[in-house]
C-alpha cells in the first residue's frame, strides 16, 4: 500500500450454506471471499449488515429465496427498505412462477401495514403478462419481469404492455 488506509465496505450474500463477502475499496476494486458457513450463523450478519449500508446514507434490502419462512425476516423488517421476494428459484431466467410467492407478498403486506412499516415490496421470478395483475393486487410495489420482457420479439412494446396493467 502506499501509506495510506483505504476505505473499504464489505457486503455479505448468503447464499444456502456460502457466505460471499465481497470487499469493495475506496478505488472501486471488488475481491471476493468464499467462506463456508452454518446457516443459522448467517442470520446473525443481517442485522449488522443493513445497519452498515444504512450508515452509508444507502438504502438496504433483502431478499428471500421460495422456500425461505417470512420469519426469518422478523428482527429486521423495521430496518430495510425494501423485501425482495423470490418467486422462482435463483439462478436462471424463464423459470416458472411459483405461486406461494404470493402467500408472502399478502402476509408481507399485512404485516407492513399492521406495524406501519415503510419497505417496498418487490417481487423477480416468472412475472407474466398474464400473473401480473395478480402479483400487483397481492400487495408487489415493484416487478421485476425479465424474460417476459427481453424474451418477446418487442420489447419496447412489451415493456408498455406491462406499464399499462
């Protein structure tokens, strides 16, 4: 180093039994960090985690994967942003919506309105045309619609099909 301390913030992903921490320095660079963890451990870093980005001046969210209880987000929803619920499983587009998702969104609305809490919700994963009115009326402030976007031969008119729902 060149005598000086670079700042540096480090995010942390669960991911199943993984923890990625990804270092990133004051130059921008990113490095990533593997390290294999007990589950229950990782809970235990959400907390410190938004407290640190909500330092930062930045708003925090998270995000729960579909087989993942809404209660494992009970100690932190008065602190984050935003709930990003899954509704397929990670990892590649065009999946099928599983409708589940939509049990968490309307429990999560509930729950938000019942403690008067102000996160967003949004909802990624096999959001259609044809679910999405569905998806808006379950309680989702944000859609996330990827391959039901860029998969149709126009997107810029597919786009304003899905705005006009």
């Amino acid at each position: 180093m060149s005598g000086h301390q670079e700042n540096e913030i480090f995010q942390t992903l669960a991911v199943d039994d993984i923890v990625y921490k990804t270092k990133l320095t004051r130059k921008f660079m990113m490095r990533k960090f593997y390290e294999p963890l007990d589950p229950k451990k990782i809970l235990s870093f959400i907390p410190g985690t938004i407290q640190e980005i909500k330092a930062l001046g930045v708003k925090a969210g998270v995000s729960i994967n579909p087989a993942t209880s809404l209660s494992t987000l009970d100690y932190i929803l008065e602190d984050v942003d935003l709930v990003l619920i899954m509704s397929v499983n990670p990892g590649f587009g065009g999946q099928k919506f599983i409708p589940s998702a939509l049990e968490k969104v309307r429990a999560l609305k509930e729950i938000r309105e019942y403690n008067n809490l102000k996160f967003e919700i949004e909802i990624d994963g096999g959001v259609t045309l044809q679910n999405l009115e569905e998806v808006v009326s379950a309680g989702v402030d944000i859609v996330v619609a990827g391959s039901a976007v860029f998969g149709a031969e126009n997107v810029e008119e597919r786009t304003k099909e899905f705005v006009n729902i």
